[in-house]
C-alpha cells in the first residue's frame, strides 16, 4: 500500500497493519503460512507450463482434481509432503525445488 492511501485510512480512524498482525500471527506460523503460498503458486505454474487440466494432473499424481484445487490454493489441509511430492512428480529437480523456495 502506497504512503499517501495508508495516511488518509489512518487520518479517518483506521488501524493499518498485515495479515499477520491481523490473524495474530506469530512470525513461524507466517513462515509457514508463506511457504504454503509459494509451493502452491510453484505447483499451479508447473502445471500449467504443462498444459495440464487439474484432472489430469491429479491422475499423474494418483491423486484428485479437488486435491490439485486445494493444493493451488494453498490449503491448510494439504501437507508439505504432498506439496513436494507434486512438484517432483512433474519434473522439479532438487536444485529447482533450493530455487523455489528460495524465492519467496
């Protein structure tokens, strides 16, 4: 958010601040939180670099299309494993994968 928008949202009586502060986050429950977001974006990008529907990006996974749904979407019911496991399968390299997780 840009200075001069924050300043007005605060000029009117409005309390400005994250996501985090706002769930209350503590700064490992972000990390995590983070790391879900990036593995989940990597997952949806490899994907498509594939041109692959969900469904059938499920199917190379053994796994369903409402799974790769939750996966994209970074939900908390999915694990890391899957997550790694999801990419691996569609060909990210160990040394891709220090990438990806060093991007975010």
């Amino acid at each position: 958010m840009n200075q001069s928008k924050k300043q007005k949202l605060e000029a009117a009586g409005w309390r400005v601040g994250s996501v985090s502060d706002f769930l209350k986050l503590t700064p490992e429950e972000s990390a995590i939180v983070e790391l879900r977001l990036t593995l989940s974006k990597a997952i949806k990008s490899r994907r498509l670099k594939r041109k692959m529907t969900q469904a059938e990006f499920a199917a190379s996974l053994g796994t369903s299309q409402s799974r790769v749904n939750k996966m994209e979407a970074g939900d908390a019911s999915v694990s890391f494993d899957l997550f790694i496991k999801s990419l691996v399968v569609s060909g990210v390299t160990v040394s891709e994968l220090s990438k990806i997780l060093a991007s975010r």
